[in-house]
C-alpha cells in the first residue's frame, strides 16, 4: 500500500542542521508540505502516521484495490482504535480469507466466497468456534468499508456461523489436583528459572491471567495492605508497555501465607529487579531484544516466558493430570469465589471481565441446580413406581422359589414317611 504522506529532510542554510517536513497531496489534490520545525526522527515519524491516517480517513477509497491492499487500508484508518494483539487477530483472519479465495478486488467478493472460507475453515481441522471467529474478522472489514463509504453493503453479512456450544463446560482443577500440581511444580524446581510453584499459587487465589502475572512487577505488590495492583505498565528503561484485556485496573487481595512467600522471593532477586517472576536470564534477553527493535506490545502477552505452555504440560503430566491448561487456575478461583458466596458483580470486578455474560457462565457452573432439580422431579413423578416395577420380579421370583423350597420340603418328608413304614418289622 503506497504511503500518502512522506517524511523529508530539509536542511539549514549554514548546512550544519536539518529540519523534518511532511510533503503529501490533501483532499481537494494539492500539493502540501509543512514543517515539522524539529530534528526528532521518532516524532518526525509519528507524526507522519498521524497525518496519514487523517488522510485516509478523509478521502475516499481508490475504485480497485486488492484484498491485501484492502486489509493494509482498513487497518490504517482504524489505527489505535483496537488492541495490538486484536490487529494481529483481525489481520490472521483476512490474511487465511486472501489464501482461500485469492488476492482479488475487494469490490468483486461475493457471499459465495464466504461459503468457500467457511468449509476451507472446517477442512483444515478448525475447531467450530475458531471458524465462527474468524468469519467474524473478516465480516468486519467489509462491515468497516460500508460505514466508510467504500461499498454499499456488505457481502457477508448473511453468511452464518457454524453452531457452537452454547454452555460449554468450564474446567476446574479440583483441591487434589492443584496439590498435586503444587508439589510436581516443586519438585521440578531449578534454580534460575520460572517459579512455578508461586506462580500457580497466585492464579489460585487471585484469578489473574497468565500476562497478568508474568508482567507483574514489584511496586504492584502492597505488602502491607496485602493486596496486589493489575494495572498496565508503561514503555520505560527498566520496563516494557503492556495493556491489559478488558479494564484499566483492579485490586486483589493476597494471603498472608502468599505475601510471605513473595516477600522471600524478593530477598532472592537482584536490587532494582522489576518484574516478579520473570527469571533474570530471560529479563536480559527481552532487554537485548527491545535495544535491537525486536520486541512490540504483542509480546508482552505472548513471548514473556518462552516455552511456557510446553513447562506447565510437563507439570500436569508429573502430577498424573490428564487434561488441562494454565487459565483453568483463573476458572478455578473464580468458580471457588462463587462457591465461597460472592455476588455475580462483586466476582466481575475481581475477576476484570468487561461483559457480565462471561461471569453468568462461571455463575450457572455452580448455583444452576437443573439437573438436580430435575432428578428430584422424576424420582418425586415415578422413580418410586419405576423401582417398584423392577423390584416386583425380583419379589415374586422370591417367593416361588420360596414355595417351590417349601414343596420339595414336603415331598421329602413324606417320601421318607412311607420309606420308613415300609421298613418296620412284623409282630410275627
């Protein structure tokens, strides 16, 4: 996608200095150039993007354009409106959609072409919900374009989802388990490298999620008032910018047997040491990386800790759990808070979820009683004919094996009466 606006230099008249200028063509097809009046390269740059995308949201759409151009256009003009790690979600789904159906006009995609994505979704092996999400991305490009002015309708907006499961089963780790899981967690233990053990431990009492924890950082932890801050983190020298999911902030309270443990933990890190869990080696390496321009915000969410998915398997596995993941330790508390008598929006609040129908799932996962109820209702109905029903065979099988007892008892007695007459001697 060629760029709208370009950044140049100008320099002095004495030659010895420069200054940044944004040269471009503005709506009405003039030519403009404005000074930037400074030599910041960096704010040169941003400052170039930003007068880009106020183009792009100003002017109309070219009459053709590829679908990779489309893409590269649709997410210029949304610009910091969605997550980093959204962007790279959105950008996935079209990126499959143009492998699919081909790089082809955006103005010629017809709803037969959503057909074609769909079962291509469903041919590779995608699980139903994993397609259902990605005709969503691709649907809102297209959805973006009408409100835009690009198209006048969308092509696939009737295109139907495959069917999920509506209330599928939350995983909880039961106490056994997580004991279990604590001790393998130990036992693997080295020296130098992520601490498991606390790790999981913080998941169970606070519920936080997985980047949560591995950007938690010292000055987020209030020993005195036992309490923890999630809160995101700005772009500094000793740390990295990371964003939470859905809200801005929350507080959650720790034990006293936790705020212990994280305290020891703390003797044992370097002075000045930010982050709680990231081990020192891997601290280094990512400081290494954002030096060198390798490191963006997707991987504060992704990429903290290398391989962690394949350490915490390892972890089940020794602790003879057969299926799990480590967000099952966050479905675990919040399922153990609502159990422990919480209210729904008191758990919402802890748990950071920005819609109330996420928390109603964890809510019917414990308090729903249907099946109980309802297993109270038959048994109450017929359960007590049903049992008579199969017990009255068994009952009469009883008996006449009783009687039949009975009358070979009978016969017995009375063969061995005649026996015995028969045998008697004579008064002769």
């Amino acid at each position: 996608m060629s760029e709208l606006v370009r950044l140049r230099t100008r320099p002095s008249r004495d030659g010895k200095t420069f200054k940044y200028f944004l040269d471009y063509v503005d709506e009405n097809g003039k030519r403009r150039r404005i000074s930037l009046g400074h030599a910041d390269k960096r704010k040169a740059e941003r400052e170039r993007v930003q007068k880009e995308r106020e183009l792009r949201m100003g002017v109309v759409a070219p009459q053709s354009m590829r679908l990779n151009e489309f893409m590269e256009d649709s997410l210029v003009r949304t610009g910091d409106q969605i997550r980093e790690s959204t962007r790279a979600e959105y950008r996935c789904a079209m990126q499959h959609f143009i492998d699919t159906v081909g790089n082809i006009d955006y103005q010629g995609i017809r709803y037969k072409h959503g057909e074609i994505f769909l079962q291509a979704c469903l041919d590779r092996g995608d699980p139903p919900a994993t397609a259902a999400k990605r005709i969503r991305h691709v649907k809102r490009f297209f959805q973006l374009a009408v409100d835009r002015g690009q198209l006048d309708g969308n092509p696939l907006k009737r295109l139907k989802e495959p069917k999920t499961p509506r209330n599928k089963k939350i995983r909880v780790y039961s106490v056994g388990e997580c004991e279990r899981m604590l001790r393998a967690a130990q036992e693997v233990q080295k020296v130098g490298v992520l601490r498991w053990d606390l790790l999981i431990t913080l998941a169970l009492i606070t519920g936080m999620r997985k980047s949560e924890l591995l950007n938690l950082v010292w000055s987020d932890i209030d020993f005195d008032g036992k309490v923890v801050e999630v809160r995101p983190k700005n772009d500094t020298v000793e740390t990295w910018e990371w964003r939470i999911k859905d809200t801005d902030h929350r507080t959650l309270g720790i034990t006293d047997h936790m705020i212990s443990l994280l305290a020891d933990l703390q003797g044992e890190r370097p002075e000045g040491y930010p982050y709680v869990f990231v081990p020192e080696g891997r601290y280094n390496h990512i400081q290494q990386r954002r030096q060198e321009g390798r490191w963006n915000l997707s991987d504060t969410r992704l990429n903290v800790i290398s391989n962690f998915t394949n350490q915490f398997n390892r972890i089940l596995r020794r602790a003879r759990i057969n299926k799990g993941r480590f967000h099952d330790l966050r479905n675990t508390a919040i399922t153990n808070w609502f159990a422990m008598g919480l209210r729904e929006y008191e758990v919402m609040r802890l748990a950071g979820h920005a819609k109330f129908e996420t928390t109603h799932r964890f809510y019917l996962a414990v308090a729903d009683d249907l099946i109980a109820r309802a297993r109270q209702a038959s048994d109450k109905a017929v359960g007590q004919n049903l049992a008579r029903a199969w017990h009255a065979p068994l009952i009469e099988a009883k008996n006449k094996k009783g009687r039949q007892t009975q009358m070979l008892a009978k016969q017995r007695v009375t063969k061995r009466g005649r026996r015995n007459s028969n045998t008697q001697p004579s008064d002769c």
